[in-house]
C-alpha cells in the first residue's frame, strides 16, 4: 500500500477519526455507566457525549475575559489532535501503517502524546484570571506530577522485561517463566495507577433548565467551539489511554496468545474493561472527601504507586538475568 494513501486511512478511518470516534462512544459509555453504578447516580444514555457536544456547538464561543481567542482556539485544536496522533502511531491490528510503513510504535512517543491534553487542560486553566480555575489547574498539575512517576516507572520496567520501546510484540512460543509473567503484571498494575489521571474528563451537571453546564475545574469558562473540542479530546484520550495500555501491558502479559481472533478478543475486552475499571475508580473518588482526591506528589511518591513500580523493576532486573 502507497504509504501517503495509508497514512491518510490511518488519520481519517483506522484507527483514526472514524472508528475512534465509534470507539469513544462505546468505552465513554462503559466508563459513565460504571462511575454512575458506584456513585449512584444512573445509567447514562449511549449518545449522551454526543448531545453536549452538539449543545456546546449551538453556544456562543466567548472567550474568558483576558484570553486571546486565537491561544484557545489553538489550544483546544491541540487537545483533539494529541489524542489522535496516539491512535494513529498504535500499532492496533489492521493499521495500515503497519504494513505500509514497518510502523512499530514507540512507548516514549505515545506516553508524551498522552500527557498533551492534560498539559492543555492546564495551560487553560492557568491562562484564565479567575482564582477558580487557577485553583484547579494546581489541583490537576499534582495530580499529574504524582502519576508522572509510578508512569515511567511502568515504562521503563515494561521495556527492560520486553527489550524493546517497540509496541508491536511477536508471538512467543512455549510458556512464559514465572518470573516474567509476574513482572509484566507488577508493570501494568503500577500503569493503571496513573490511568485515571491520564483519562480524567470534565464532569457535567444539569441545572435547573436542564442544561449541562461545567462542575468547577480548569474548563469551567469554556464556551461554544471551545469546549466542544475539548470535549471531544477527552472522548478520544479514553480511546488512546485505554489503547496503550492493552498494547504496553495487557498483550506483553498473553505474549503466548497466537495473533487472529483471540488477539482481537483481548484488544476489545481489555479497552472496555480498562474503561470501565477508570469509572469504578471515579465514581469510588467521587463518593470520598475532597482533600483525599487532590493528593500531593509527595503522598503518590512514597504510597503504593511508587512502591509497586519499583517491585516490577526489581523483577523486570531479575528476570532479564534469569532469562
């Protein structure tokens, strides 16, 4: 295939746009049904997404009072294309640049891709003059710094157990040694820590016209156009966060999986189970105080994140000697 013809198909059908699009419909889905079920607040409607961003569209798009209209629109424009480039360099089955182009993903690549949307969630909330949203923008800024490190971690002791930054695994014959199987679930218990963080999205509420409207966070004084691609980043961020881990960590775990049908099964339980598993965990946060979501860095460091991530490096070490 013409690498130009596949790297177009890769951005607009597979696993670009088109199909992603889909995809962050059924696992948005998955993840608000489960955050409702814990949290009690219901089962939401499938297409839900689908109407606040189309409400946000027929808004006026008012930029916040010292803001440039052009820095946000920018801003946001990047929080859809983040995403998308994630998907794009995944080496997911039937990508046609995998073939076109030899295309091995590279775990570095996709783990900087994936903290773009949160970096422009908090330019935005740092750039508007409200203490509301500055106040947020610190809140997330923690949270991502303390989910920065149990993340690399994670990486780095999933790249010492496979042997490659390569994302594109082959099939190994015979059984697995304990030891690397065991290292390879400490690698991607240590990643789910950080997934919450890396998927976390703008919550809404009805008011009393039945209009959603923004809870307080670094979006809050988004409007129109605006909000709306924010949005749609963070349905797509799901999609890529929920992607990376099924390729990073789940398929080095079943490495033995022959590649057809039952890869296939693994790549479609393992996206809706990871999107639900990141609504359990908010609908379970949601229901706790708020001082004990907004963590400092210092409290991820020397917690369970950090403490699981050095156990798999530990064993990612021992098990390259052993093998």
């Amino acid at each position: 295939m013409n690498g130009i013809l596949a790297f177009v198909l890769a951005v607009l059908v597979y696993p670009g746009l088109l199909v992603a699009g889909l995809a962050a419909l059924a696992l948005g889905w998955a993840r608000d049904s489960a955050r409702g079920a814990l949290a009690h607040t219901g089962t939401p409607h499938p297409l839900q997404s689908v109407q606040q961003v189309r409400g946000a569209l027929q808004r006026d798009t008012i930029a916040p009072e010292g803001v440039y209209p052009l820095a946000l629109t920018l801003t946001s424009t990047a929080a859809v294309l983040f995403p998308v480039a994630a998907l794009v360099l995944l080496p997911v089955p039937g990508n046609p640049l995998v073939q076109a182009l030899s295309l091995q993903g590279d775990l570095i690549a996709e783990g900087g891709l994936l903290l773009g949307l949160p970096l422009t969630r908090l330019a935005v909330g740092w750039a508007i003059p409200s203490s509301f949203t500055r106040l947020a923008a610190d809140r997330g800024a923690r949270l991502l710094a303390g989910a920065a490190v149990p993340m690399i971690l994670a990486f780095t002791a999933s790249a010492e157990q496979v042997a490659t930054l390569g994302l594109n695994f082959p099939v190994v014959k015979g059984s697995l040694p304990l030891i690397a199987v065991v290292t390879r679930i400490l690698a991607a218990l240590a990643f789910i820590f950080a997934l919450p963080v890396l998927a976390r999205a703008s919550h809404l509420r009805a008011d009393d016209d039945e209009e959603l409207e923004l809870v307080a966070g670094e979006l809050t004084e988004l409007s129109g156009r605006d909000l709306a691609l924010f949005r749609i980043g963070e349905a797509l961020q799901l999609v890529a966060v929920a992607a990376l881990f099924v390729a990073a960590f789940l398929l080095p775990i079943f490495a033995t999986l022959p590649a057809g049908a039952g890869r296939g099964i693994l790549w479609i339980v393992g996206l809706i189970v990871t999107a639900a598993g990141i609504g359990l965990w908010e609908g379970f946060a949601s229901r706790q105080p708020a001082t004990a979501n907004d963590r400092p860095p210092l409290t991820w460091w020397i917690g369970w994140p950090v403490l699981v991530a050095l156990v798999a490096l530990v064993a990612a070490a021992w098990a390259t000697r052993a093998g």
